[in-house]
C-alpha cells in the first residue's frame, strides 16, 4: 500500500511539473499596469433624465467605450464591468491621460440640425421640442436656432478620419450612414430649397451641444433630393489628433448614461521595470539565504527541502499564468511572500521527525526495518503528525487571502490571488515534493549507515538550550499580558496622538510621483507646487529625485502645471505614478477596508472555535487583534501612509499571526489529550517549548525574504515590507506573551470535562499520541 501510494505521488509530482514547466516556457505572464505602465481610469455611470444607469445601461455604455477605445489604437486595452456601475479601462503604454479620458468618457452625443434663423445671440430661450440655440463656429459672436433632432449618432454607420490635400481643408471626418443615407438626403434637401445666402441653406452637425460644423448646400443639390449616396463630411480646421478623435467618438457612438471618472492612475515604464527587477532580486536573494538557512539547519532533508522550494516557484507562478491572473506589483510580493509560508509547512515536517527519532524505539517494539537507524517511520509519522498543524495555518492564510480578493480593489486584488495560489502550492511542494524526495533520499544505504547526514538525528541549538532552560512562562502569565497591554496602549496612543496618514485611496484627491533630471530639496519642491497655485498641497521628496505632490481635486491640466513649475527647480519632470481619486470612491474604500479587517477577525473566530475550543478560538484572536493594532499604531508613529497596500500588509499579518498561535495551540491540544489531567500552565510551557524551534526556523525564513523586499523593493514596497516586518515579529512574540497566557487564564475560568484514558482514540501510530 506504502509503495502505491509512493508511485502514485511520484505520478502526480511528474505532471504537475511537467505541466508547469511548459506553461512557463510557452505562456507570457499577464502584467498590471503597475508593472508594465499606462493609464487605469475607472468610470462610474451616472442616471440621466430617461434612463436609469443600471447594470444592463453600463453594459452597454460599456460596449460603447470599447469601440472607442479600439478606435485610439491601444496596444491590448482591457475593459471590464465592477459592480453595477463601475467600468475599469485599462490602456498598456498611454502615459498621458488627458486625451484618453476625455476621448472615452465623453459622451458624445451626435445630431444633425435643419438650421432656422441666425441671432445675434442667445436670447431666444430654446422650445421645448429639443430646439436650440447654440454659437456659429464660422461667424464669430452670431448664433444659430436649431430646430429639433432630425437624425441622430445612431444613424452613423461609419466615420473615418482623412486629409484632404487637393482641396485645402486639411483633415476632415469621412461619415456614412446606414440604410443608404434616406434621412440625411431628406434634412440636406428641405435645405436646398431655401434661397441662396439664407442660413436655413445650413445643416448643423452638433457634438455634445456645439456645433462641430454648419456646412451650406452647394447650388448643385437639387431641392427635395438632398445629397445621395449615404456620406457627407465634417470639417472645422480640424489637427490630426482631433480628427482622429472626433471619428472615434462618432463611430462608437453616444453613451446610453453620462459617465464620470471616479478614479485614475497612471504608471511610467520605467517605474514598473525597476518593480519587476527589485522583487525578482528580492524573490532569488530570499530564496538562497532560505534555502542556505534550512540547509545549515536541516542539512540533506534541508537541501532536499530547498530543491522542492524552487519547484514551488516554478509551480506557483505557472499557476498564476494559466490562471490568466494578472500579475500586479502587490501580486508580486505575495508571490515572494508566500516562500516563507512555504518554508513553514517543512519547517514543521522536519521537527516533527526529528522529535519521532530522538524519541527512540523503547516505547514499541519495532521491526527490524524500524530501527533507530532508519529513518522512514521517523519520517512518516512526521509528515502525518504535522498534517493538522499544516492544515489549520494554511486555511487562515487561505481566509485572508479570500477577504482579499472580495474586497479589495485595483491591484491588491492580485495580492489575494498570488497568496492564495501560493499557499496551495506550498501544499503541494512541501507533502508531496518533498516527502518523495526525503523517502527516497533515506531509503538509501549511504544515508542508513550514516543517518546524521539527514539533520535529523541531532537536537539542534535552540532545544538544546530548551532543555538546559525549560520556559516556565506561564508562571508569570500576568506578568506579560501586563507588557503585552502596555504595548497596545502606546500603539493606541500613537493612534489617537499622531492619527493615522490615510492615502488618496482612503480620502480622495491625487497623488503624483514627479522624477526629476537633478536633485532637488523639499523646500525648493514645496515653493515650486505653491507658486503653482496649490499652497496647501503636501509635498515630499523621495530618493534622490523623487517629488511626491498630493492634493485635493486636481485637473489634468492643473497637474501639469505643477509639473511645469518643478521644472524650473528640477530640470525635466516627468510622472512615474499618477494617482487620482474621487471622494465617493475614497469613503468606499476605507468602508470596505473595515469590513475587510472585521470580517477577517470573525472568520478566524469561527474557524478556529469550530476546530478547537472557543476559549482557544478567543486567545488565537485576541493576539491578532494586537498585532494589526500595533502595526496600525507603528504606522501612525513614523507617519507612514495607510493605504490599499498597507490593508494588504494588515490581512497578511492576520493570516501569519493565526499561522503561528494555531501550530501552538494544535500542539497543546494533543499534549492536552496525552495527559488529561496534566495542569495547564505546565502544558501550555511544553507546548512553547516543543514548537519553539519551528518558530524560529519558519520566523527566520519569512524574515529573509521580507528584509530583501525591504531594501530591494524600492519605495513601492518597502511600506508594506516594514508592516510585515513589523507583524511577523509581533506575530512570533503575541503566541508565546499573549494567546497563551489568555488561553490558560480562560481555560481556568470556563474549564473543559477533562477527558479520561477511556475516552481518547486509540493511537494507531505507536507513538503515545494522538495525531
């Protein structure tokens, strides 16, 4: 059966990374815009006088948009609908969002116009009917009286931009009707028919109430005939660009709703480059030092260990790319994050199998293959006690990687997936990669005969220190509930004092990210902005070259003006990140931030009260709530913007710190089955001392990874490195001086029927416990 099943896991590592493999080789990774630059513009539909924006109106609005957009030429623009009346654009390579948004968001509603008098201005009110009054463009200060709409945009079938070089008009706009152009030639022959130089000879062309074109009939269009053939022109002195533009806007046609621009971010190429290069440094630099770290710990099954954690990464990213995923900038550092988590699920397996070893054969009498120098039983029965630990830390993780994706928005989404994503994976390269490589690695002579090869027959450091220093922390457990309260009240006192630095995401407004051509001082900086008109605008320097502008509601043309007047100081100024957010928008987000974290703390709650007791569930999440408050409160100390990526950052640290109180808990709980009458301050002190050194070893291999993030990721990443940081520390320290403390201190309040010898499973694996 042992070998059967060994087969059958040889068969599926194969496929997976044979599959894997190729999709790497064959598939282009799908980037965000964050990562390979352009413009990211969010439109919110909005009701109109006739119609109701709903989903089946932004729908439509939506196909609308997506002619337009393929009428700009955009290398694989990408359009999407979120929720009911959001549509998300975005265009790979545009770096200058004006013309983009005023060319897609317009809404360009197209009609022809039998003209009725000219005025010499707007005094006579517009009837009713849809007539209007609107400037002439070719006679300055005169107006035109229109009657109502005799032919709409809908009526357009095709419009077409083309330079007129024979006859000196420049460029002008080609339209062709549908149904052979019947409603046009009847408009442009009751036209004909009025007397030569009447300005109802005129037909006018309005685009969104102005007159683009008020074109005369020539003397050759015969009175009630019009002009045949379904086509007519618009000219009006129009550049390329604007020609090009106005035949986009009328192909695609008009708008079934108005729509506003609620969000709009723009990325330089050479912005999302550097990202790529930094976290792919960060990803093999963490990788080696990880791999290097378990090697020296855990020797052959270590090295053997790291083999598997490069086929994690292969495995995971082609995941990600079959998947169609988009690979954000946060989606990158999950990515690199999720080689600690990896790291975790071995970690545990090794201590596992190391304790099964140095236990020995004198509880059982062993076959002969099962001597203490074979180590497959050891090995075995590692991997099967460490499978519920495994479990439970791998679906918290999985749960805030969920939230993640539910709620959050842009980008952070990618976070969600590429975490989520790489926790399976780990699943899979730590209890299927790694197991064969480690049984067959022990299986062999060589390794038999000298099983200290493996790492696994030794103590190690941290339990031997253990031994010659058993903890008896929970002899002082008031005592460190007492530090551990002192510090959330100087986190919350950081709160209340300094208050927290909410991003544009979470307040609305626009941040830009200006490099300059030479370095330049915050106040320089700030003289230029103000002499901008915009003296309250937050200015700050990053780098040598880096100004960061954030203000409240800001144009386009207003943000270039900034840009304009940092020129002067800093030579030339180009945007990196464009950021820009509505206030509705910005009250959405901190409500779904909110929701996020609150839901993220009940869905702990429940899971962990439905695997373990509630008194368990309640000091697992009571230490999580401390580590994000005192994340939360660092933050607010040095000032640091909270922002999408830093709720990123928090839901993390509520999977990681769940991670390490649940292995805890999972190991007091059998000591707790093993001995039911044992006291719980001395199982609780076991159960510290037997999970330290996976602590430590999982606590250094995350710490690698994120200190290579931090001082290689760049500015992008290194807020959201320093909040993992931070609660990963916390994370390690709230297990030992806060969940078990209070799980021992509910314990003795509401106390559980102890559970007599008779009423314990029997332990099939001849170890004394149960798995």
């Amino acid at each position: 059966m042992s070998s059967r099943a060994t087969l059958w896991r040889a068969l599926f590592a194969l496929v997976v990374v044979a599959t894997s493999l190729w999709v790497t080789l064959t598939q282009p990774p799908r980037l965000g815009l964050d990562l390979r630059g352009g413009t990211r513009i969010v439109l919110e539909t909005r009701d109109s006088p006739t119609v109701r924006a709903d989903s089946a109106a932004t729908d439509r609005t939506m196909e609308v948009l997506r002619q337009r957009v393929d009428a700009l030429g955009v290398s694989e623009p990408s359009l999407a609908r979120s929720g009911e009346r959001r549509i998300v654009v975005e265009l790979p390579g545009v770096q200058d969002p004006r013309e983009a948004a005023e060319a897609i968001g317009r809404t360009a509603q197209l009609t022809f116009h039998e003209v009725r008098e000219a005025t010499a201005g707007p005094e006579k009110a517009p009837a009713k009917d849809g007539s209007r009054v609107l400037p002439d463009p070719d006679v300055p200060g005169s107006f035109l009286n229109l009657a109502p709409p005799a032919l709409t945009g809908e009526g357009v079938k095709d419009a077409e931009a083309v330079l007129d070089s024979q006859s000196g008009r420049g460029w002008l706009v080609d339209l062709s009707f549908r149904g052979g152009g019947e409603e046009w030639a009847r408009l442009t022959g009751e036209a004909a028919c009025a007397p030569a130089g009447d300005p109802a000879r005129r037909v006018a062309i309005v685009l969104d109430d102005a007159i683009v074109s008020a074109p005369g009939m020539e003397s050759s269009v015969a009175c009630g005939s019009g002009i045949t053939g379904g086509s007519t022109q618009i000219t009006g002195s129009f550049s390329a660009a604007e020609a090009r533009d106005l035949a986009a806007l009328v192909k695609g046609g008009a708008l079934p709703v108005p729509v506003t621009a609620v969000e709009q971010s723009v990325v330089g190429p050479t912005l999302g480059a550097d990202a790529i290069r930094a976290s792919a440094m960060a990803a093999v630099i963490g990788l080696i030092c990880t791999g290097l770290f378990i090697i020296a710990v855990y020797r052959l099954v270590g090295a053997l260990a790291t083999v598997a954690l490069a086929l994690y990464g292969l495995i995971s990213y082609a995941a990600i790319v079959a998947m169609g995923a988009t690979l954000t900038l946060p989606g990158l550092a999950g990515f690199v994050l999720a080689i600690g988590i990896a790291v975790d699920a071995n970690v545990l397996v090794f201590e596992r199998a190391r304790e099964e070893y140095l236990l020995g054969p004198s509880r059982t009498a062993l076959r002969k293959s099962e001597r203490s120098g074979d180590l497959r039983r050891p090995l075995r029965i590692g991997f099967e006690k460490a499978w519920s630990a495994i479990t439970d830390s791998h679906v918290t993780t999985l749960i805030a990687a969920g939230l993640l994706f539910v709620f959050a928005i842009g980008p952070v989404k990618g976070f969600g997936v590429t975490l989520a994503v790489g926790v399976l994976a780990s699943l899979i390269s730590a209890m299927v990669i790694t197991r064969l490589l480690a049984d067959w690695a022990v299986a062999r002579t060589a390794v038999r005969r000298r099983p200290a090869l493996t790492g696994l027959t030794e103590k190690g450091r941290v339990r031997k220190w253990l031994e010659r220093r058993p903890p008896r922390l929970m002899r002082h457990r008031r005592r460190w509930l007492g530090v551990c309260l002192g510090l959330l009240m100087l986190a919350l006192g950081g709160i209340g004092v300094r208050g927290l630095e909410f991003g544009v995401e979470f307040t609305g407004g626009r941040q830009v990210l200006y490099a300059a051509e030479r370095p330049v001082d915050a106040d320089a900086a700030r003289a230029a902005v103000s002499e901008a008109g915009f003296p309250r605008a937050v200015v700050q320097t990053t780098g040598e070259r880096g100004i960061t502008v954030r203000t409240g509601e800001l144009s386009n043309q207003q943000q270039e003006e900034i840009r304009s007047s940092l020129g002067e100081v800093a030579g030339k100024v180009t945007v990196e990140r464009d950021e820009k957010i509505g206030p509705s928008l910005g009250d959405e987000l901190r409500t779904h931030a909110l929701i996020a974290l609150a839901v993220a703390v009940a869905a702990q709650l429940v899971y962990l009260t439905v695997r373990f007791r509630w008194t368990f569930a309640a000091a697992a999440v009571a230490a999580m709530v401390q580590d994000v408050l005192l994340v939360v409160g660092l933050f607010a100390w040095l000032g640091k913007p909270v922002d999408s990526v830093f709720l990123a950052a928090l839901l993390t640290v509520v999977g990681y710190s769940v991670n390490d109180t649940v292995v805890v808990l999972d190991r007091l709980r059998e000591l707790r089955r093993v001995s039911p009458r044992g006291q719980w301050p001395e199982l609780a002190d076991r159960a510290i001392a037997q999970t330290l050194p996976r602590t430590v070893n999982t606590g250094m291999g995350a710490l690698f990874v994120l200190i290579a993030l931090a001082f290689l990721g760049g500015d992008s990443l290194a807020d959201f490195s320093v909040a993992l940081l931070a609660g990963v520390v916390a994370g390690i320290a709230s297990t030992v001086f806060t969940a078990m403390p209070l799980a021992v201190g509910l314990q003795h309040r509401w106390p559980d029927r102890p559970r007599t010898r008779a009423d314990r499973p029997r332990d099939r694996s001849g170890t004394g416990a149960v798995v």
